[in-house]
C-alpha cells in the first residue's frame, strides 16, 4: 500500500507539524522527520534521537467517529500495533501502560497521542511516534532505552521499517474502526491486557498524587489487575485492596537497587 508520507530532513516536532497542517491533510497522512530538534515524550520529557538513525514520524488520524471518553481506544490500538510489528521481527513486546513498548525492562519505542475534540466527538488525533531502530549509544541519562540494531545484530533500513510499520498500524486501525464496533471494543481490551509490562506480577511503584493512600514519592508494592475504559490503571496490593489511577499519579519502579523511574 503507498501512503501518503511527507518527509522533512530536520524539524522541531513532527506533531507540531501534523497540528499545522490538521485542517488541510486527509486521514492517515504521515509526517516523517530524520531528526526532531524539540521531541517530545510523555510527562513532558524530550525524546532522544541520533539523526538517520531512528524512525521518528507522526500520523495525522481524522474522521475517526468516536467519543471523547472512547480515546483510549486509539492508545490501546496503536501500541498493541507496534506490538504486531515487533513480532515480525522475531521480538516479544509489552506494554508499559499507557503506551511505551518494551522489549523485557528496555524501552524500544515511546508514544505520544495528543486529540483534538469537537464537543463530545473526537475530530482528529495526532500520534507521534519514536522508535529506536539503529541507534547504539544513547546520551540523553533516560534509564532504559535499547534498539532495533542493538537486539538483532545488524543495521536496518529506516524506509523499509517505516513501511512496515505504517502497514501494521494501517491494518489494525482499519479492523478496529470500521469493524464491528462492540465486539471490537472487547477484544481489543482483552489484548490490550494481556500484553500489558508487569500485568499480574507483583512489582514496586511510587505514588505521584496526593489524593491516594500512599504519601507522595512513598514506593509501594502492588500488582496489575487491568485497566478501566477511559484508560486508568488498576493496581491491586497484597492486602487485596485495589486503587485506580489516571496518567501521571503513578510512576514504576524499574529498577529497585537505584529507584530508576519511568
């Protein structure tokens, strides 16, 4: 399938671009930059990327027809879709709720969905996507991350990733968005689930929210039970008590020696 790709040598945020141009490019145009001199990642952290040496892109999605409060949808279909990718690449990827992939505790590729809402309807969705494919050494302190190249041996062509990847993306969207909707919605939740990073084992997080039992920055231990409709983790303690929360209340602890969050 040929899609409609614009490319950009250097640019500050593909999604800035994807924005810019929101009203006047059709659904599923993509916007590829070889390097992002402003990239942004969750939490309001940078993304780091060698230039050539990564694919870092965003799809501008239009026309989609669901509600506000079904946003998470296009989260759960993304990441289980860069999931699919990686599986043709011969890896086992999770899902490190909301919507970071990664291979064991390496993160290998981040995810940053920005919609746009007309009242209670979803108009437009812009997802950015950066996922290490060739880079080796990574200079930015971020704990965790690891590559394509670093996992299989050898280089890899960004054009032929991109491609791939965009085709995978394609196929699930089109399959979830113009399938049956109920069932859909379902399954895609059930999946969702059982690639989630850490579901089901216990595990140390910190509290990020005052509003919760815990005392702010306090780690504490807990397991993965699910996650709600609109996209709020759900952690279970030993005790058998269960605490939803939302993006930013809670952070994982990956590594419990150094306290290394994300």
């Amino acid at each position: 399938m040929e899609f409609n790709i614009r490319r950009f040598d250097t640019t500050g945020s593909t999604n800035s671009i994807a924005l810019e141009n929101i009203k006047v490019d059709r659904h599923f145009t993509v916007y590829w930059a070889r390097f992002q001199e402003r990239g942004r990642g969750q939490r309001g952290k940078g993304w780091e990327s060698e230039k050539d040496k990564n694919l870092l892109f965003s799809i501008l999605l239009k026309e989609i027809d669901i509600k506000a409060k079904e946003q998470f949808q296009i989260s759960q279909t993304i990441s289980l879709a860069i999931v699919d990718y990686l599986s043709k690449r011969g890896m086992k990827a999770k899902i490190k709720w909301p919507n970071d992939i990664y291979i064991e505790d390496k993160k290998i590729c981040g995810i940053l969905i920005e919609h746009y809402l007309m009242g209670d309807i979803l108009s437009a969705s812009i997802v950015g996507i950066g996922l290490n494919v060739n880079q080796r050494l990574f200079l930015s302190g971020a704990p965790n991350p690891i590559s394509l190249t670093e996992l299989t041996g050898v280089e890899h062509s960004l054009e032929e990733e991109l491609h791939l990847l965009l085709s995978v993306i394609y196929e699930r969207f089109e399959t979830f968005y113009w399938g049956e909707r109920e069932r859909a919605v379902t399954a895609l939740g059930r999946e969702y689930k059982g690639y989630l990073y850490r579901v089901g084992e216990f595990a140390l997080y910190q509290n990020a929210n005052s509003s919760t039992a815990e005392a702010v920055g306090e780690p504490f231990e807990a397991k993965i039970v699910g996650v709600t409709d609109i996209g709020e983790l759900i952690l279970k303690r030993r005790n058998g008590h269960s605490a939803t929360y939302s993006f930013k209340e809670v952070r994982y602890i990956i590594d419990s020696s150094d306290s290394s969050l994300q």
